[in-house]
C-alpha cells in the first residue's frame, strides 16, 4: 500500500517560478524516503505542498486513501520538522511537545503517557522543565523530534533537520534517526542537501533537479552508478 502518493504536482510561484515540475513520487507505507538535490531544485517547495504549507499549482496529492491537495495541515495527519526546530521559546520542553495535542483535544492523561515516552525515547527527560534557550542545537532538535513523535501521525516530514547542527552531533543524530524509524515504522520523507545523509537514511532516494524528478533508487543503487 502506497502511503504518500504524489502524481503530476507541480508548484508555480505568482512570480512565474516553476519551483516544481511534474513531480510523481510514490513513498510505500513505512518507507524512508529522501529528497535530495542542489538548492534551488524544489525540495521544500515539495515538502511544503505535502504538509499543506503551500497550495498546490496542479496535479494529485494523495496520503493514505484520501486526495488531500485542498486539505488544511491540521487536517493531514502529517507532523512535520524544520531545520530552524520551531519551537515556542516561552513553553518548557514538556509544554511544547504538548502543544499540538492539547490543541487537538487529546485528554490528558494521554498526553502525559505521550509526552513521557517521546522523551524517553530521545533523552529528553532531564529536560522537560527547561524552555528551549537553555538547550544545546541538538537537545532542540529532539525536542522538535519529540513534538512530532507525540502526535502519532500517519507520516513525518523533516526539511533540513540537521543542517543547523556541527559535523559531529550531525553524526549521532543521523544514528539516532535512523534508530527512530527503525522503531516507529512512521512513513517518512526528509529533505536534504546532504549526499552523505541521503545515502545512508533513505530507503530510497528521490533526486530532483530543477523542479523535476530525475530518479528515485535506492543508496545501493545510486551508489554503485553515480
Ligand atoms: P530547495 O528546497 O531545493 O532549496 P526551494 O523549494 O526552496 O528549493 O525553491 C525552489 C525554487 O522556487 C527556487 O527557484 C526558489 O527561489 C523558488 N521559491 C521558493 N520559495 C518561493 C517563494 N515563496 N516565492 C517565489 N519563489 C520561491
Ligand atoms: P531553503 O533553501 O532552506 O529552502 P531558502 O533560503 O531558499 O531556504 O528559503 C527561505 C524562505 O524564503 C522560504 O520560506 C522560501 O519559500 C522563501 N523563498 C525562497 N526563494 C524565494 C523567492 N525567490 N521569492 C520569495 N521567497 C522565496
């Protein structure tokens, strides 16, 4: 079962820019998916139309069973994670990876035993009372993780999630990442510049240039014809 279906999008810009091009993609229910290329190539314009973060110019977006090219983010069952973490600098940890749950209605008790294992998971215990300023690059970006963790949804998305991170916690993450999947199973696609990231998260890897797709592989693949 395909889980994120993406059949002939395309993204103009009221520029005129065609930041995407005819883009079909179809990312299987627990993949890691990769989408890599030089800047410029559309990769978060891509991941920008897959959250509902940008209207979508044409064609079809299909996640689970339902077309959700018109569907607002809250509505798509999606969490998504961005390079700069977002997070909310007057909430502790624990208020932010709450956050999203409580505005959908989630019930307490259940947000605690969420927000308590997302936390376990990724090393955060020590932490939860502290707001984001007392934190290291990356104890934010495992709270930014957790934050979408907690949610339980169909499918992350990250953009960029380690590129504000030095080499050497770029390296642990990149572990602990794949750790996470490994564990969660959650149908991911993650945007990156990085070839060295691509090629060892991806269970395929999507490369783009200028708005198209120019192949989608796996690392194994790709690495052995460059
Ligand atoms: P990447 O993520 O691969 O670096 P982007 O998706 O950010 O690429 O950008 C793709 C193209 O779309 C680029 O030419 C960029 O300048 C253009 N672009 C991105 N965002 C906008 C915007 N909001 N308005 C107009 N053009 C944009
Ligand atoms: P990245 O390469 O990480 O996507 P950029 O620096 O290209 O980051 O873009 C940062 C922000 O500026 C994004 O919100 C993007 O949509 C917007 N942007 C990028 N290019 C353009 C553009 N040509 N015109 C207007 N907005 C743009």
């Amino acid at each position: 079962m395909a889980q994120i279906v993406l059949d002939g999008i395309d993204k103009i810009y009221s520029g005129g820019v065609k930041a995407v091009d005819g883009l079909s993609l179809d990312v299987q229910d627990g993949e890691f998916m990769v989408l890599v290329g030089p800047s410029g190539c559309g990769k978060s314009t891509a991941l920008r139309m897959i959250a509902g973060l940008e209207d979508i110019s044409g064609g079809t977006l299909t996640i689970g069973e339902k077309v959700v090219n018109d569907l607002a983010p809250k509505d798509r069952d999606i969490a998504m994670v961005f390079q700069n973490y977002a997070l909310y600098p007057h909430m502790t940890v624990e208020q932010n990876m709450a956050f999203g749950l409580q505005l959908r209605k989630t019930p307490k008790a259940e947000i605690k035993k969420r927000v308590g294992e997302a936390a376990k998971m990724l090393g955060l215990e020590p932490y939860l009372t502290r707001k984001p300023a007392a934190l290291s690059g990356g104890q934010r970006q495992r709270v930014a993780m957790g934050r979408a963790i907690v949610r339980e949804p169909q499918a992350f998305l990250m953009d960029e999630p380690l590129s504000n991170l030095d080499a050497k916690l770029r390296v642990s993450m990149r572990a602990s990442l794949s750790q996470l999947h490994k564990r969660l199973g959650v149908t991911t696609i993650y945007v990156t510049h990085d070839q060295i990231e691509a090629m060892t998260l991806g269970d395929r890897v999507a490369v783009l240039r200028d708005g198209k797709l120019q192949q989608v592989n796996t690392p194994q693949y790709l690495f052995e014809n460059p």
